[in-house]
C-alpha cells in the first residue's frame, strides 16, 4: 500500500496547475540522481549524493542555528520590554554571526583532571545527535535527505542520543555543579522521551505509517490537529510540553538551571565547544518543532478549508517550503513564550508531571485514538 | 470519581494560571510601543540629567575667572572620605595684610562618595555639582583633578 | 591552607559537599554557601561571609556623625534612605532636636517610597531565582521610575544621601509631589501584572508552597524580623511597634500571616507593596510647610550615653546603637542588621530541601550581602 | 512591666546586679559568671518572657572588654540591656547564650571575630568575617599600618 501512495504522488498529472509541478522537488531530485548514475558508477554516486546533502545539511544547519538565536533574543526582548541586540547591522541582524566569531576565536580553557577524552566528545555527540535527526525531516514535497519508513521512530531515537553527550559532558568536566546537571538531564530525558513517543503514537496510528511522506500526505484534506478531534489536540499539547523538555529548554532547563548550577553541565565549557552545546540546543529545537508541525500541523501542506476554492488555491499558491517553515516558526515561537514567561520547575516536580499527568493523560488518550479511528470517526 | 474530577480540575486551573502569565508576556510582545531601552551613547544629545544629578564636585568660575573658594578647608574636614585636600598659599592683598588663600584644590574623583557634604557645608558656596557622569578614564592618575582654574582668583566680595 | 590527606569515609557519612559563591547566580552577590549534598537533598548549609567586609563600625569610631550617615548607606544599599534615616533619628533623639513636620512627612514618604523599589527589585529577582527571567525586567523597569524620583529630588539614584542630623540635604523638588503620584497611579495598575505572571503560576504555586517552613518561635529565637518574620507570624513592625517618622499618623496595616513558607514570604511583600502605596497617597497631598531642616551646631557631640534606635528597613529591623562619651566621633557604634539575622536562620529551615528549594528559600529571605558583613 | 517594676523583678532573681534607668531602657550590668542564669531566667519566667534578643553587641571599653544584650518582651513588649564586662583582655571569656536565643550563634561569633572575646559552651565558634591571622579590630588597642590610613 505504501510505495503505492509515494508513486501516486510523485508522478504529476497534467491536470495539476503550474506551481504545484514546480513546488514538488522530486522531478528535480530524481534528476540530479539520474544524472549522476550516467555520470559514475552506483558507489560513487551515492558518495557524491551523501557529500552534497551533508554540506547542505550542514549550512541549513549553521544558519538555522544563527537565526534561532537571534530570534530568541529578539522575541525575548519584546517580551521583556526591550530592544534586544540593535548594535551590529540593521535590527542587531548581525550580533549572533559576531557572536559566533567571537565564539570561534575564544580560548578552549583546559580543564585540570578533567577526562579529556570525553570531555572533548561530548560536545560532538550532542550536535551529530541533532545533525543526524535534520536528516529525515520532509522540507517540501520530495525535500529531504532520506525517506525512511520508520521517520518517526528514527527521529525519536536519534534526537535521544544528545543526552549522552550531555552525561558525557557533565560527567567529565570533573565539576560538581555539571555532575548534578547531568544527572538532572538523564532522568529528564528518559522520562519525557516516553510521552513524546506516545504523543506521536497517537498521530501514527490516525496516520496507519511512520513514514514522514505519507503522514504529510495523508493531512492533504486537513491537518491532524483538526482531523483527529480532541484527542490529537491533546497529543499536541502533550508533544509541545515534553518535546520543551527534551530539548532542556525553559521551564524545563533543569540541567543547565542559571539560578542554581550556573550552566549546568556545560559550566566548563569554552570557545567553539561551547558553541556546540549552545547550537544543538536550538537546533533540537528546531527539530522537534519541525517534527510538531509535519505530524500534526500538516508539515509543508498548505492551509485548506473545505468548500473555499478560491482561499484554497491561494493558500496552495504559497510554496511549501514556506508552510513548513512557517509552521515550525510558530512551535518555536510558543516555546519561547514558554521559556520566557514561567518559572522553572523542580526536579521531583519535572518527573511528578512527566508520571502523574503527561503519561496518564497519553495513555488513555492513544486508546481514545485507537478508539476513533476503529470507529472511523475522524474526518 | 471525586479524585478524577480534583485531578481535571487541577489540570484546568493550572493550565489556566499559565495562560493567564502567557497573556502579560504576549501581551508586551505584541506592544512595541511599550520598550523602555534607550539607545544610550546614540542618545547622548538629547539625554538630559535632572539638574540635581550629583555627577561630580566642581567649582564655578565665573568669566573673569574667579571663584569663590577662600580656602578655609571646611570641605576637607568634612568630608568623609579623604576626597579632597586643600594646598593653601599666603599672598599678600592690595592692603598689605597677608591672607590665606587657594592654592590648589584637588578632589579625587575616584574616592568621591557623592555624598554632598562639602557642597553644602562650603561657607561660601564655592562648590557645585555638575551633571556630567561619563567619568571613564583611561589613566586612574586623571581622576585626580585640580578645580580652581589655573590663574584663577578669588572672587572680590567673598571673604 | 595545607593539603588534607584522604581518607576513606563510610557511606553513610560522605558528603557532596558543593561551593555555592562567592559567584553564584542566586547569592545576590558575595555570599558563600557550603552546601552539602545527598543526591539532591540539602543536608547542611555552612554560610561563610565577609567577603565584603569593610569594616564599617570601625570606620564609625573616627568619624563624625554626619559622616556616618554616609557609610550607612553603603549596608544595606538597596534602602539606603531607610539607613541614613536611623542614624539622623539616633542623633536627634541624642540631642533632643524637634524635628519639623515637614521633615517627619517627607522622610516617611522616602521610606516607604525605597521600601517599594526594594521590594520591586526583590520580586525580580525572586522570580529570576525560579528561572522566570521576564520578571527581572518588569520589575526593574517599574524601579527605574522610582529611582528617578530619588534622582530628582536628591541626586543620587540608588545611594540617595538625602538625611542629615536635623532634617534634609534639601527641599524636595517642585516635581515631587506630581511624579510620585504618577508613579503610584501607574504602579497600581501594574502589580496585577505581577500577580498574573508569577502569583497564581501554578509551577509558583509548586516551588514555593510549604518550603522553608518557618514556624513563629523560631522566627523570634532566630531574630527574624522583616516581611520574612511577619510571615510567620511575628509581629514585628517597628512602624507599628515604636513609630518613629510620621508613622503614628497613618493608617495602615502590618502584613501577618502564620503559615512561614517560601510563598507566604513572598505574599508577603507584595502586600507590604500595596500598603507602601496606601502610606504614601495618605501622605504625599498633606506635605505640611516648614522647614526642610533644623540648624544644627556644625560639630555635632552627643551627650555622653548610649542611644538605640530601631527602624523597619525593607528586609526587617535595623537598630543603631551608639555608645559616646561624649565627643565628636561616636566611642562604638554597633548595627544590628537585619539580613545578619535573616541569614543565620538559612540552614535551620533549608535543610531536608532540594538544591533548588535553598535558591528559592535565599530568594525569599531576601538578603543583601554588604548588609551582613558591614 | 515598666522600667520600675522590672528592676524590682530582675532584683528579686538575681543578687549582684547593678540596675541603672538609662535614657530609654533599663540597664542590668551583671558579672560574667551569673549572666547566663539571669538570662535564662529572663527568657523563661513568665513574667518577664524575653524571647527576642534583638542586639548583641561587644564594646571594648579600653581596659575592659564587654557585651551588651539588648533583649525584648514579644508579648508585653518591654525592653531591659544586660550588660557585662571582663577585664582579662588576654583570654576573655564569657557563657554563651546561643541556647536561649539562637540568634546569639552568629551574633557571639561577630563578637568573638572582631573584638576576640570567647564564648563558652557556644556551638561553633569559628571567625565570621575575617581569616584566622588577623587580630580583632575593634578593640581599641588594634592597629594596622596598611589598612588605615589616617590623615
């Protein structure tokens, strides 16, 4: 059933207007592969293709990273009745590259009795964690580096790694404050990787695949959100808290908790290695927002209302690209407010919610799903 | 039943504080008008400090460039710190009669309190308060300033 | 400091023994903390202060009295007024100067004018304690106005150097009047605010509710005085107790309650927020006319004896005791501070709680490190 | 109780006591070795009830070296200064009261960091403020060339 569908798709009928053929990438991908093939053999070609995705990866990366911190220190600022950074460039655009260089050229303090082996690892397994999970995240129609049948779980999976690295890191440092943050992180992420498994169980059972396509497929006549009822709104919910969570950020930010471990476990942290945690975390970020929006906001599927032709043809109009972004923007934006407004939480209160509430409520909440569905009373 | 309907309602009402918190904050996000940051060395022309502002100890001179400090040392005595020494000099007036006088007046920026002891203990009203507080040096010798004006003299009347 | 030789300690003893300060984000400034850990739990807490030590008493030995007033202000800086306050009335009480109405107005209004930016800057920093960083600046942004009040009218924002011996520095300015009720018109409508983003949070509610319990008598036996103490029940006001100032004419109430927690302590203060604001609107239209200072002999010498004066700073009580013999410099003068005490207490009610649980508890108790080292 | 009528009291528990009416308080001047009784007397007996002790403050008196405690009635709200003096200059030593008010732990230990006059029975005597070489700079014999400067 499922190559069925992915074929379906992929093979654009005459009938489609204009822009929809040019808003699906796969003919142009599809080239790129075949040209290639005539060009070299199997084995090269695949080298060729993994190099360009990765250096494109790369550089989405870099400048996702750089615009997510800007964005934060602008929408925190106006939250907080300031300006935030306006000094280099127009509206400050340019602080977080400046920020960056001065990252770059910072010392790498070395840490006496540290565990230099680790120490140094850390900071990679976290941010190849996040690169790793970019990979399988539908940018647009046939836009993404590899479409796996089991997206979701691989996303889960691979975004969980990051916790290794930041044990790692808070182990090593040989700092007392970075010890305690590391442990608050791993009993943080082991809890809430649960709920966010189960949030997104929710939606693959409406879905029937965890293929990421055919889920942003299946939501071309409305979004999860709206088609599966209360129940996927409550996965929603469910999904945007413990996701806030997994990515350490505030008022989850327990690990790191300013007031009481300075930073946590990248205390010790300089330069360049420092800017790694500090990317990762906006890049996790990123994707679990993008996570959010394609499975239950309709990744890159454009805003419909049923019966309304015309607002439906000008919201196709809109490329995809731009609804997925769009989209992802808007999960950030909430968890920004998040982070901006609430207090932090404590740690035996973080795992009360995680056990008491978010678990529960998920629990009955898949069998309601599983409920509908088996009913067919969703959209 | 009692227990699941405490359990919703605890859910609701605390989902319902947070809301309410969120309403403060999106509130002032969507109200750009309401950014109190001033873009400070940008501003400077129009940055206006009360007219009270304690910036620094200074001495008025007037045109013909006297002042009105007699040297009598009261602002040292009085002040809390050891801000300000006084370098007293006898000249001789048109009269003949030695007298005391200014020599130098040094006041350290660095140890000044701001706590107007010598400006309103002066007798004389030589000493005021100007409303300058960009104070950053490069050198910690130049916050040692002199404030009698070289060549300057007493103002006539003031004794 | 020689190196100790390890030696194997037995499970049940080991300690995670962990520095918090002399830089730390939640001391508020030099304080250190030697917290020992079980886990997470707080198991002992060892403060260690004088890190700003500055010898402020005895500085006071060689000084005269109008030059204490200005030492005063660098304790407890963040009500300074309050501070320049109690030494001027220790003096005049000493010298038995009647002190105008004017001067009594106008000094009460300042008080409770620093008790308001005080407590401004303690909610946000209480609530930057609990990792909601906005609060830091909504609360300073409401500061900012009342230090520019105290700009205006004494020159100084923070460190205000506004009393001396007999009355004021100076007049307070034209503008006073109009500015302070601006401000209180405006703040009225802002407080809500605070209440909406951080009073009724139910993560707040979580953080703060039955931690740090503190029951009245330890409150007393503790010398716990301040919205802290109140909030144990503790009557302890001194504006209410022995009114100094224009106090005892005016109408307010002292904020008691008896439950002693972490967020009855912050209640606490809010409350004391809005009855500041009750004193001041009491007070700031009947200004009476006068003089803004009595003329005091330029060497001021205080009659052989000694002279305690209480007043009721933002953070509790603070008493001035000067002992003199009779000349121009006081022979000892000793400040009981009320943070000193505050501090004292930290271990007995932080014990048993969580790393986060002590940031929230310090938070609360409020304390301002130049006020205990002196 | 008013001033009078404390003085009566206090002379009815404790002999040796030299009773002065200050300016504002009532002042009991005791010797070291009953200072501790009558303060626990104070605190306990219901007539009087002095459970806040509010000030503690060591004073060198030049040959002397003493401690004034300013105590406080929480309930009828009077108010008596016990106050004490030793001459032993080299070993002063005095009984703690930190179990009576436990305010005294660290009130006693800023006494004994800056004045140097010890406290017997006190929980943890350590120096508060300042590291163990330095002397007592209160005292009025202390001098240190480097840190004052006079003019």
């Amino acid at each position: 059933m499922l190559p069925e569908i992915v074929a379906q798709n992929t093979s654009p009928s005459l009938s489609v207007p204009w822009w929809k053929v040019v808003y699906n990438f796969s003919p142009l991908t599809e080239w790129i592969d075949k040209s290639l093939h005539n060009a070299m053999t199997p084995f090269w070609t695949t080298v060729t293709e993994m190099l360009i995705i990765g250096v494109l990866i790369l550089l989405f990366y870099a400048l996702v990273g750089l615009f997510l911190v800007y964005a934060e220190r602008k929408v925190c600022a106006f939250m907080q009745n300031r300006l935030g950074p306006n000094r280099v460039g127009p509206f400050g655009i340019f602080q977080t590259i400046a920020d960056l260089f001065k990252l770059l050229f910072k010392e790498l303090v070395p840490i006496k009795n540290a565990d230099g082996f680790l120490f140094n690892l850390a900071p990679y397994i976290v941010i190849i964690a996040s690169f790793m999970a970019i990979a399988a995240i539908p940018f647009a129609k046939g836009l993404h580096a590899i479409d796996l049948n089991i997206g979701v779980l691989y996303v889960i999976a691979v975004s969980a790694m990051g916790v290794i690295g930041v044990l790692l890191a808070g182990w090593s440092s040989n700092n007392k404050y970075s010890l305690i943050g590391a442990m608050r992180s791993g009993a943080q992420i082991v809890s809430y990787e649960l709920s966010v498994g189960l949030a997104l169980i929710t939606i693959v059972i409406m879905a029937g695949s965890m293929q990421l396509s055919v889920i942003v497929e299946a939501q071309r006549d409305g979004w999860f959100i709206f088609k599966g009822h209360i129940p996927a709104f409550i996965a929603f919910i469910v999904f945007l808290i413990s996701s806030t969570a997994e990515t350490n950020r505030g008022p989850f930010d327990l690990a790191e908790a300013e007031s009481e471990l300075t930073a946590g476990y990248h205390t010790e942290y300089s330069g360049i290695k420092f800017a790694f945690f500090f990317l990762a975390e906006y890049i996790n970020m990123f994707i679990v927002s993008s996570i959010a929006a394609t499975v239950f906001l309709g990744g890159w599927m454009p805003f419909h209302v049923s019966h309304w032709e015309g607002f439906n043809h000008i919201m196709d109009f809109i490329p995809p690209f731009i609804w997925y972004i769009g989209k992802t923007f808007f999960v950030i934006f909430m968890m920004m407010w998040f982070k901006w407004t609430f207090p932090r939480l404590r740690i035996d209160q973080l795992l009360t919610l995680e056990w008491k509430y978010l678990l529960p409520i998920n629990l009955v909440n898949v069998l309601v799903m599983a409920f509908i569905v088996l009913m067919g009373w969703h959209f | 039943m009692r227990s699941i309907i405490n359990y919703l309602k605890e859910i609701i009402l605390g989902v319902w504080s947070l809301l309410k918190g969120m309403k403060v904050t999106g509130s002032y996000f969507f109200r750009p008008g309401t950014i109190i940051t001033q873009k400070y060395p940008s501003n400077r022309k129009d940055l206006v400090m009360f007219d009270r502002f304690k910036g620094e100890v200074v001495m008025p001179h007037n045109e013909k460039n006297e002042h009105k400090c007699t040297g009598c040392g009261i602002c040292e005595l009085n002040c809390p710190n050891g801000t300000i020494e006084i370098i007293s000099k006898t000249i001789i007036t048109e009269d003949g009669k030695k007298k005391r006088a200014i020599d130098k007046h040094i006041y350290r920026l660095g140890m000044c309190t701001f706590c107007a002891l010598c400006v309103k203990t002066c007798p004389s009203n030589a000493l005021a308060f100007s409303q300058k507080f960009e104070h950053a040096v490069f050198n910690r010798a130049l916050l040692i300033k002199t404030l009698n004006k070289p060549g300057s003299q007493l103002m006539k009347g003031v004794e | 400091m020689e190196e100790k030789e390890i030696i194997p300690v037995p499970d049940e003893q080991q300690e995670y023994v962990i520095n918090m300060g002399p830089q730390h984000p939640s001391t508020h400034g030099v304080l250190r903390l030697l917290v020992s850990l079980k886990g997470e739990m707080v198991k002992n807490i060892q403060p260690h202060v004088g890190y700003i030590h500055s010898g402020i008493e005895k500085m006071c030995e060689s000084m005269t009295y109008t030059q204490i007033i200005h030492l005063t202000d660098r304790m407890d800086y963040i009500s300074a007024h309050i501070n320049n306050e109690a030494v001027c009335l220790n003096v005049e009480k000493a010298l038995e100067v009647d002190i105008p109405d004017r001067v009594k107005v106008i000094r009460t209004i300042m008080s409770e004018l620093t008790r308001l930016q005080s407590h401004q800057l303690w909610w946000a920093c209480f609530g930057m304690d609990l990792g909601g960083l906005t609060c830091f600046f909504y609360g300073l942004r409401d500061r900012e106005k009342i230090l520019d009040i105290f700009e205006e009218t004494c020159g100084g924002r923070m460190i205000v150097s506004y009393n001396c011996p007999g009355g004021l520095m100076y007049d307070i300015h034209p503008n006073f009047q109009k500015r302070v009720k601006d401000f209180i018109k405006y703040f009225r409508k802002i407080l809500p605010e605070y209440d909406q983003l951080l009073t009724g949070n139910v993560i707040f509610h979580e953080r703060t509710k039955g931690i740090g319990k503190l029951t009245k008598e330890d409150a007393i036996s503790f010398g716990v005085t301040g919205p802290t103490g109140r909030a144990s029940g503790f009557s302890c006001d001194i504006r209410k107790h022995e009114p100094y100032s224009a106090y005892d004419r005016v109408q307010f109430k002292e904020i008691l309650f008896t439950e002693g927690d972490t967020f009855h302590r912050y209640v606490a203060r809010i409350e004391e927020m809005w009855e500041s604001m009750n004193i001041i609107e009491q007070l700031i239209d009947n200004i009476p006319e006068g003089q803004f200072a009595v003329k005091m002999k330029p060497v001021i010498k205080l009659p052989e004896g000694e002279y305690y004066q209480r007043v009721e700073t933002a953070r509790g009580e603070l008493g001035v005791f000067v002992i003199s013999d009779g000349n121009k410099n006081p022979f000892r003068v000793k400040f009981r501070s009320p943070n000193f005490s505050n501090l004292s207490v930290l271990n007995h009610i932080a014990k048993g709680f969580k790393i986060a649980d002590l940031v929230a508890i310090g938070g609360s108790l409020d304390l301002i490190i130049p006020d205990i080292d002196r | 109780m008013d001033k009078i009528q404390l003085g009566e009291f206090i002379k009815s528990i404790a002999r040796d006591v030299e009773i002065k009416e200050g300016k504002q308080y009532l002042e009991v001047t005791v010797t070291p070795s009953i200072l501790y009784q009558l303060a626990r007397q104070l605190r306990e007996k219901e007539e009087t009830h002095f459970d806040y002790l509010f000030c503690l403050t060591g004073v060198d008196y030049g040959v002397d070296l003493g401690v004034i405690y300013h105590l406080r009635s929480t309930i009828y709200d009077h108010v008596v200064v016990l106050k004490t003096r030793t001459s032993d200059r080299g070993n002063p030593l005095l009984d703690s009261v930190a179990d009576i008010w436990q305010t005294a732990d660290f009130h006693e230990r800023e006494v004994y960091d800056l004045l140097g006059i010890k406290f017997n029975n006190h929980p943890d005597l350590r120096r508060l403020f300042l590291d163990n070489s330095w002397g007592f700079p209160l005292r009025k014999d202390y001098v240190d060339d480097i840190n004052i400067v006079t003019k």
